[in-house]
C-alpha cells in the first residue's frame, strides 16, 4: 500500500547537550495530538543512517488509524547528519544518554 500522505520532512528542533546540539526531525503527521501527553514514537536509525530514513515508516504511522495522532520524532545521532557536530566520545553509550536527554 502507498500513502498519499505528506511530511513537511523540514521540521526539526534541537535538544542541547555538552559540546552542541541533537537535531531531532519531528515527523508527525498533521493529525499528531500537541503537548506533552500526547502518545510519542522515537525513531532511531542505525549506524549509517540519519533520522530522515524514517520518512517512509512515518508516513504509514500518519495513515494508520491506530498512530495517526501520535507524535513522531527521528533523531540525527551524535556524529551524523544534523548533529555532526556533537563531539567525541561516539557509540552507544552516548547515544544512550542523548536519547535520554531527548527523553
């Protein structure tokens, strides 16, 4: 099935964090609910990746009846992408604490 639905794939936000900032896509679909209680998906790419690969996933989560309102955020990892500039140490660990801090 192709979605039809579009994603202004443009919006992103920034989470600071110690040396720069983690570039966040946010991919939800007009029918996202607003505000911190909203149901919220994150997205994370692997390792080679960037958070825009998600663009297909998110369209599908916007069509479906069941996600359609959740918010949709997909993360650049420290070291890529949008947040290429996030300084050393790389790897897990801190992925773990950048998601975290997105958290």
């Amino acid at each position: 099935m192709t979605s039809q639905h579009s994603l202004d794939a443009s919006r992103s936000f920034a989470v600071p964090r110690p040396g720069g900032e983690l570039l966040v896509h946010d991919l939800s679909g007009p029918q996202a609910a607003e505000g911190s209680d909203a149901p919220l998906i994150v997205l994370v790419h692997g390792i080679t990746a960037n958070g825009l690969s998600w663009l297909t996933l998110a369209r599908a989560l916007a069509s479906s009846p069941t996600t359609a309102g959740c918010r949709v955020w997909a993360p650049d990892l420290r070291g890529r992408a949008g947040s290429r500039g996030l300084p050393s140490p790389y790897g897990l660990a801190s992925h773990v604490a950048d998601l975290a801090a997105l958290a």
